[in-house]
C-alpha cells in the first residue's frame, strides 16, 4: 500500500513564505504532488508534518491558516480514497499512477446523488422494497439539507449527528429517528463498499437500536367484536374490516403480502406465499374463514385474490398505497367506533395473533409471540423452524374461537 507524507520547502528567500507538497511512496518510489499553498517556517510542525497557528499571527492570518488546514484535510481524504480504489482492484500500480490518478480530480460524489444512483441499480434488480425505504430516508434528508448535498468524503460524526437532531426536534421518537439513521448507515456502507469514501465511523455516536414498543395485541373479545360489527351500510369500513380480520387469519400476513396474493398461490388446502420482507418461504393450512373473504371479494378483472390493486408495475404499486392509505384510515375510524385505547393496523392483527396464541397454551417454540421479541425476524426463525402442521393447528385453533 502506497503512504502519503505532507512536506514543506522552505522558500530561497530569507522570511518569505515557503510551500507545501505532498510526498507520494510505493514500492520504495517517490513522486511529488506540488501546490500552490504557502506558509512561512514559524507556521510549520515538521516533527508532525501540520500546520501551527502561532499566537502572534493576525485573525486574518489565521483564518488563512485554518482554512488551508481544512483543505489539506480533503487533499488528504482523496489521496486515500484513491489509494484504497487501486489497491480494492488487486491489480499492480505504481506511485506514478496515484498522482496521476489525484490529477484527474475525479467528480467526489453527494450522499444524495449516490443514493439516487443506488437506487436506480436497486430497482433495476427488483428490490422494491429496499428502494422505498431508502427513498423515505432519502426524501428526509434532502429536507434537512434544504435540497442540498454532501460530499461522501464530508460526512462524518458532526454530519449525523446533526440530522438525528433534526428528526427528534421534528418530534419523531426513537424508533423512527432510528429507522432512518440505519437506512442512512446502509446507504454509506454501500459508498465504503463501492470503493467511493474511506469510512470514518460517522455512526459511532448516534442511535440505531430498537426500543421494545407498547405491546398493541388486541384479546380474543376485541377481534369477536370486531368480526361481529354490521358494517354493511359502510363498504370501506366492511372492507378495511375484513382486510384487517384477513391478516389475522393468516397469522399476521403484512399487507403488502396481502396485495400480491394470486391463484397461484394455493396449492390444494395450502396457502404459500414468501414474504416480501425477508423472502422467507411460508406454509398456511387454507382455512374456511380465508375463503370466505376471498369469495366475497372475487372479481373477473383482477389477477389478485383479494381487492387492494388489480394493476401491475408501477400502476400495483401507485394502487396499493392509495388502498394502504384508505384502509389504515377506515381502520382507525372502526377502532375509535368500539373504543380501542391503540390505533387499530393490519400490524395489530400480527401482535394480537402472537398473544392469543400464547393466551391458548400454544407453546411460545411454536408461536414465539412476536412483541416478545427483539425483532421480527427472531419471530420468523422460531416459526419458520417447526413442522407447519402445529402452526396450522394453533391457527385452527385460534380462528375456531372466534
């Protein structure tokens, strides 16, 4: 690996300034990368090659002399990041190449441009869902850089930091201030991996954890209650209803899972279907409640077994958060109707599925209730680990209570 050495010469001439070159070596070969930048001898540490701001000096002066420090600073970060280019591609190079290579003043990339180039190639490989999440994020950040950017090499400690405490000041909680600090994380690493930025660890001091939530599980009376209601005056309320009871049913399926069910994903008295979240493969015993919203909903022009979008492309999608939007409105309306203490979600179906499961003696290796956890997909390993047959059993169970 090539190592850089920033020098100083001093000028011929008796009290006047001398300049500052950087010493390039590899493979026992020097080369120098000349500037224009210029101190005098009192203005520089050769024992530890930087700048010294001497007491005596003006403001002016050292304003100068804190501004040429910065610039160094990124001279310094871009001599790296080209080292760390030439060596990431294993290929022979000399110290010639590096100079040459920090002459061709390569266009730095903005933690904005990249994201958006990031997501192109993210799209174009059919990460939908990672492209919205990054796409959340990246809307986020181009409020709190007021449709600005940063070069990657620029984002650091300082950086982070501020845009955590521009989340909480816009009063979101931990969580959410969380989610989108990790999305960021995710997004830079991607830079360090492209060979684009040298990590300097700009998340060391900031939350990315997950605090455990208030549990939103609804008892078994609450989802009778609700399967009881006589909607059949309101059809959004009756459809946000069944929706919400067609999660329940098929032990908490996410909506987006929900919105892309097709024929072809029953196989006999088998539902299979594979998460979009985490592209695990699961097996639900086809239940006679599961049909009966499927049959009252059917209709002709429509590919999907349920009515949240009938499109495909971006037309499914513009159609599914439009559905996604109504529902969770409708949904919200039913709960304040019957005095729910917690805004009634698809989601609410998943907790309160886990917990009436529990409440059955389901042994919790079986059902492993889902807000006991840490995280979802420790959920996920627990159901995903056992003989479906006493998963649908529990399931059975639990709907023929209802």
């Amino acid at each position: 690996m090539a190592s850089i050495k920033l020098k100083f010469r001093t000028s011929s001439v008796q009290e006047k300034e001398g300049r500052l070159y950087y010493q390039v070596i590899h493979n026992r070969v020097a080369r120098q990368i000349h500037t224009e930048y210029r101190i005098y001898s009192s203005e520089w540490d050769a024992d530890h090659s930087n700048i010294i701001l001497p007491t005596s000096v003006t403001p002016q002066r050292q304003a100068y002399l804190l501004s040429l420090k910065d610039t160094l600073d990124a001279d310094r970060k871009k001599l790296l990041l080209v080292i760390a280019r030439l060596d990431k591609e294993g290929q022979s190079y000399t110290a010639d190449t590096v100079v040459d290579n920090f002459h061709e003043g390569k266009e730095l990339h903005g933690i904005i441009g990249y994201t958006l180039e990031l997501n192109e190639k993210l799209r174009r490989i059919g990460k939908k869902r990672m492209v919205a999440r990054y796409k959340t994020t990246l809307n986020s950040l181009q409020r709190y850089l007021k449709g600005g950017d940063v070069p990657l090499e620029e984002v650091d400690g300082t950086t982070i930091q501020g845009y955590e405490q521009w989340l909480k000041d816009s009063g979101l909680c931990r969580n959410t201030t969380s989610f989108y600090i990790r999305n960021l994380r995710t997004i830079y690493n991607h830079a360090v991996d492209d060979g684009l930025v040298i990590s300097s660890s700009p998340f060391k001091h900031v939350y990315t954890g997950i605090d455990k939530t208030v549990k939103r599980a609804l008892p078994l009376e609450i989802i009778k209650q609700l399967k009881e209601l006589d909607l059949s005056l309101n059809p959004r309320l009756e459809l946000a209803r069944d929706m919400f009871l067609f999660s329940f049913y098929t032990r908490g399926m996410s909506f987006i899972d929900m919105a892309q069910l097709t024929p072809s994903n029953l196989h006999g008295s088998t539902l299979i279907y594979r998460r979009q979240k985490t592209s695990q493969q699961l097996h639900i015993k086809w239940e006679p409640a599961m049909q009966e919203i499927v049959a009252k909903y059917k209709t002709d022009d429509s590919p999907y077994l349920l009515p949240i979008a009938k499109g495909e492309g971006a037309i499914f999608w513009r159609q599914y958060k439009n559905a996604y939007s109504r529902i969770t409105k409708q949904l919200k309306k039913i709960g304040e109707m019957i005095g729910l203490s917690v805004p009634l979600t698809t989601y609410v179906a998943r907790h309160s599925w886990a917990s009436i499961a529990k409440s059955k003696n389901v042994p919790v290796s079986t059902i492993s209730e889902a807000l006991g956890h840490d995280s979802e997909k420790t959920t996920q390993i627990y159901l995903s680990s056992l003989d479906t047959s006493v998963v649908d059993n529990a399931n059975n169970l639990i709907i023929n209570s209802l």
